[in-house]
C-alpha cells in the first residue's frame, strides 16, 4: 500500500531491492523514501519528473511563509504534466514506456495511479 512519503513498494522484509514511489509523478523505482518517519527529506532527485525531494518542495510564497508539500508537489506536477512528461534520466526509466524522452500517456495513466491522482471507475 502507497502512503504520502512514498513508501510501500517491496515486501517489508529488508530486501536491499525495495524501491520507493514518487510522490509527484506516480514513479514506483525510487530508491529511497521522498520523506523518512520524521518528515525529513531524502534529496534525492526522481529519475523520471526530476523532483528533487527538500529542495523543489522549499517554495516561498513570501518572507517566511512556505507552499505545504502537497500543494508544491501538485504544482510541479502540473508543470511537468504541460511539458510533456520528459523523463529526466531515461537510462533509469522502463524503455517500453517512453516515448520521444517522455512518459506514454498509457503508462503515466497508470503511473499516477501509484499516487491515487486516477482512481479506477
């Protein structure tokens, strides 16, 4: 089961091949939780939207007042959406999903369903 800091991928048993989901972008092979257990960052950067978990989610909107997480994360998704869904590190991105550098609809269809953004009918 998905919860919001992206864990739930793996079977829990401490298997080094447990990945992680992308808060974002729906991307289930991220190699650590965005968000550890105390709400801290990972800083990694995901290798299919390119979110850089504790940096693309520090958005001021002014002096000392910040956008909540889910509300930076629905932005850049957004964004990322109207630019075509490039893949950032394609290397890294399953080849039968790609298309011309970016995430097929099909597939990103199914991909934010890791993030609940399309519930099944």
């Amino acid at each position: 089961m998905y919860d919001y800091n992206g864990n739930g991928n793996g079977d829990g048993d401490g298997d080094e091949s447990m990945t992680y989901t992308c808060p974002v972008c729906g991307f289930d092979e991220l190699d650590e939780p965005a968000y550890n257990e105390f709400n801290d960052p990972s800083f990694e950067i995901c290798s299919c939207c390119r979110f850089q978990f504790g940096d693309d989610d520090d958005v001021e909107i002014e002096e000392g007042l910040f956008m909540q997480r889910e509300e930076t994360h629905a932005m850049y998704r957004q964004a990322w959406i109207a630019k075509g869904t490039p893949i950032f590190m394609p290397e890294y991105y399953p080849k039968q999903f790609q298309l011309d550098g970016a995430v097929t609809k099909e597939h990103l269809i199914e991909q934010l369903k890791n993030i609940r953004i399309f519930e099944d009918q």
